[in-house]
C-alpha cells in the first residue's frame, strides 16, 4: 500500500509539472485594452514606450491590430515564428473574428544577455493576400529592422518596423528596385517597338516562305484514278510512307500482316478454355497478359521474307514463336524494340527509289532557323512587354511568336518525298479514296486479306473496319489466322473479330496522378498569415 502510495505521489509530481511548464512557455498573459506595447523584457525606458505606442495606434487607426510584445526566452527563430503565432491566436489580434487583419511583432531575447535574441513579424492572411505585407514585404521590414536592434536600439528598430507597416497600409508598398532585365525592358521600351518588330515579323515570314516555295512539288496532273484495288504491288510499309510522307511504327505492324498474308507466319488466338496451367505459365512470363486475349505464333516460310524491313520483323518474333501462348502487349513490346532498325531500312528502300530526300535534315534545319530566330524574339518582345514599366510592343507578342511557331511545326510535319515520290504517292490516294467510298457505299466484296496490311500503312483500318465486321459474320476467316479447332464456329468467328479489335487497339495504339484540394475557413486569426524576421 505504502509503495502504491508513493509511486503515485512520484507519478503527480513527474507528469503534472509539465503542462504548466509548457503553459509557462507562452504564458502571455491578458491583453489590455488600447495598449499596443508590451515590455515584460525591461529593455525599454518609459519615453521609448510612449513613442512606440503612438507608431503603433497609426497603425491600428488604418484597420491593422497590431502588438509589440517583448520578453525573455530563451527559443530559436522557428520557434519565435511560431511564438508569434500563438499570441496571434490566443489574444484573436483582429478587427473582427475571421478578418485574420492583425499584426504581430514578438521579440524572444535571452535571459543571460537581453541586447541579443530573435524577433519575428507575423502578418495576417488579410494583409498577405492584398499583398501590402506579402512575405517580400516582410523580409524587407525585417531587414530595414535589423541594422538597429543589431546595435542595440530596440526603440529605434522597433520605430522603423511600425513606420514601414504603416507606410505599406496607408500608401502601399514602396517601387521594387528594377534589376537589369527590367531596365533593359524599360530602354527597348522607348523604342519604336511595334515597327521593330512588325519588319521582323514581315523578315522572319518571307523567309520561310522562301524555302517553302523551295519545295519541289509534282507536276499537276489528272486526278488519280479511284480504285478499291492498290493500284501496284507495291509492300504496304512503302505505299503507306509515301502517302504519309514518314516512316511511322505502323508500317512496322503492316509488314507483320503482310508476311502473315504471304504465308511467312500465322496466328492463332488462345480460347478462353485454355487449361489454367498454360495460362499460369503465360501470366507469369507476361504479367500484364491476364486481361489479354492471347495467341501463338508460328514461323513458316522463311522464303517469303525478302526486304530488309522484313528480315527485322521476322527476327523479332523469333523468340516469340513456339508453343507458348504470346501476350498481344509483347508482341508489340518485341516489335517495338526492333523499330528503329526497320525504321532505317524503309527509309533507306525509299532513298534507292528516288521517292525520299536523302536531305531532309537539312531541309528541316533550313526551316528551323527562322523558327527559333522568330521565336527568340517573340520572346524577347514578351520579356519587355511584361517587364518594361510603360509596356510597348505588343505586335511582336501577337505576329513574331505564331511566325516563329508556324515554321517550327512545318520542320516537324515536313514530308521526306521528293516530287517522284509525291507523283507515286497520288496514286494511292485514288486508292484510299476508294475503299472509303467503298465503305460509305456498304459495299462488301473487297479483298480483305490483301488490303488489311494496306489499310494499315496508309492510316484507313477505321474505313476497312466495317467489312471486317460484316465479313466475320458470314464466316470470313483470314487466309493467316489459324481457328482453334475446339470451340465452334460461332464461338471462333467472334473470337476472331475480338482479336482483330485487340490487335488494333494494342498494337497499333499501345495500350494518373490523382491530386486532392482541400480548404476550409477554420482557423485562429494567424491562419493563412505570413511571417518573416530574423537574429541579433
């Protein structure tokens, strides 16, 4: 009993203290009314009060409770901040509950040496978000501050401080001195901006317009003829970067259903009856296959591959190949990972034909001057138009950026045939503008297993889509797409059309952050405030 006893009076004795000494911390006191200065420091004589209190009333006449309150801490600079903050709140210094409009200067001097210590000014949200006493403003008072409660002058660091917060609420914060940028601005600005950048903009057009003109371009002829037949025996991955004028990833995928259409290989999806063991071997090899209709790959006439663009893909779809179902997702991963070899050897093919510019690099590069050239200086006449303290020049924000940006797309989107291939390439429109006359016309009697690959290449598999549809069902099957002989026929037709619509979703298209706001209107009459200060 004795023990119980006292180990409680040890427990009361250890745990209670500490509120209290916590409490000690902050322990303000009660505000008084019209009392503005409050020196529990004993650093300040009576007339240096007066004087402050009469800065301080200016300043709370303008709309701004202010306190000034000194003592003998001793605490860090965060922790002055945050000292600050707590008589903000526990005094509520504010005109009204909510108007958050007070201000705040709290000094925590050290008890063995009063001349040094930490002071921070905190500012309420009102005051930030007019941007009278913005944190820029703040840090400048409190650097006007320093100098003064540094020596020793409490009273006087103290004045300019008030006289400063005062300024800013009566007649605004004082011109920010203009740095080197915006003195420059301000010169170019008493120029005459607008005829400046309007021959500019006149230079930067004509000269693009120039290399544009530049161009060799085919000799006007009839219109091609319109056909749902390919008007030559052209591959796929050549007619399709002809018509597009580049060499794109989709004509990679062309290929791969060209030699399927040739016989080079074929494929066969996997029904959803596969035995679970299969489909756990596939899922662990493909973790991303398991939403994935999958199929299996067979290698079977390596004759038919001629091209070198042909030999990349067929090579990519070596390790593939075999009795292990494929992930349509990797199959388009190992395609894309021998891009830029197939890439080079199409452009190569049509470099050999005369069809592309063995010079296009150069030809965007010639485009891309006047590009950044108009757009360095659009930028520039920004610069000056937000920065100059008269703005002028706006005709070069309107005319030299778009000049510039015009030129900048026309490198990118620059097409790499020549005018032998642009006359190739007209005869394959008549042929795109066949199969989608074909397609408004709901005629269905076009040759699906050797078009697919070109519709493909030249960008209309959306227009050759609906025969596809129509044709599965009355039973089409693709010359290369192999039906797994253990489901029915019904069952394997949609399977097929599944798989297409998989195929052209994965592979030719490829397959978030999530942020929250939160706000409120809580909060003590520090909430949302700005706080700047400093040491001595």
């Amino acid at each position: 009993m004795r023990r119980w006893f006292l180990g409680l009076i040890l427990l009361l004795g250890v745990v209670i203290p500490f509120p209290w000494v916590a409490r000690g911390a902050n322990d303000f006191g009660s505000p008084q009314p019209g009392r503005y200065v409050y020196d529990r420091a004993a650093v300040l004589t009576p007339a240096e009060i007066t004087d402050l209190e009469r800065r301080a009333a200016a300043i709370n006449q303008v709309g701004a409770p202010i306190v000034v309150y000194l003592r003998l801490h001793d605490a860090s600079f965060e922790e002055t901040v945050a000292d600050a903050r707590v008589l903000m709140d526990a005094w509520s210094i504010q005109s009204a509950p909510g108007a958050r409009d007070g201000v705040v200067l709290l000094f925590n001097l050290q008890p063995n040496d009063p001349r040094h210590g930490h002071f921070a000014i905190v500012a309420g949200e009102a005051h930030v978000r007019s941007g009278v006493l913005r944190q820029h403003e703040l840090d400048r008072i409190a650097a006007e501050m320093l100098p003064a409660l540094r020596e020793g002058r409490f009273a006087a660091g103290i004045a300019v401080g008030l006289d400063a917060i005062h300024r800013n609420l009566t007649v605004g914060p004082p011109p920010q001195q203009r740095n080197w940028f915006q003195r420059m601005a301000d010169t170019l600005a008493h120029q005459n901006l607008n005829l400046i950048w309007f021959v500019a903009t006149i230079v930067v057009l004509a000269w693009g317009a120039v290399l544009w003109m530049r161009i060799p371009r085919p000799a006007r002829r009839s219109p091609p003829l319109t056909t749902t037949e390919p008007p030559s025996d052209l591959a796929p991955a050549l007619a399709g970067a002809l018509v597009r004028g580049r060499v794109i990833f989709d004509l990679m995928i062309a290929t791969f259903f060209d030699l399927a259409r040739r016989g080079a290989l074929s494929l066969q999806p996997v029904p959803k009856t596969l035995p679970s063991r299969s489909l756990a071997l596939v899922h662990r090899k493909f973790p991303d296959a398991a939403a994935e209709p999958l199929v299996h790959i067979a290698l079977r006439d390596p004759q038919v591959v001629q091209s070198d663009y042909e030999r990349v893909v067929w090579d990519s779809l070596k390790p593939l190949a075999g009795q292990v179902p494929v992930a349509v997702q990797a199959l388009r991963s190992a395609l894309w990972e021998n891009w830029p070899r197939a890439q080079q050897a199409i452009r190569a093919e049509l470099i050999r034909r005369g069809w592309f510019d063995p010079n296009i690099r150069r030809r965007r590069i010639a485009f891309l001057i006047p590009g950044v050239i108009g757009l360095l200086l659009g930028v520039l006449a920004l610069a000056v138009f937000l920065l100059a303290e008269t703005p002028s020049g706006g005709i070069g924000v309107l005319a030299l950026l778009p000049s510039g940006l015009l030129w900048l797309v026309v490198a990118d989107l620059l097409h790499e045939t020549t005018s032998q291939g642009k006359e190739e390439a007209m005869r394959w429109h008549g042929f795109i503008r066949g199969v989608k006359q074909a397609t408004r016309q709901r005629v269905a009697t076009l040759d699906l297993d050797r078009l697919l690959p070109y519709a493909i290449a030249l960008g209309i598999r959306k227009d050759l889509d609906v025969h596809l549809r129509a044709a599965h069902l009355l039973g089409y099957v693709p010359i290369w797409l192999e039906k797994d002989q253990s489901v029915s026929d019904n069952e394997g037709d949609l399977l097929l059309y599944e798989f297409w619509k998989t195929v052209e979703t994965t592979l030719l298209s490829g397959s978030s952050s999530r942020t929250s706001d939160t706000s409120g209107d809580g909060g003590g009459a520090s909430s949302g405030s700005a706080a700047s200060g400093g040491s001595f």
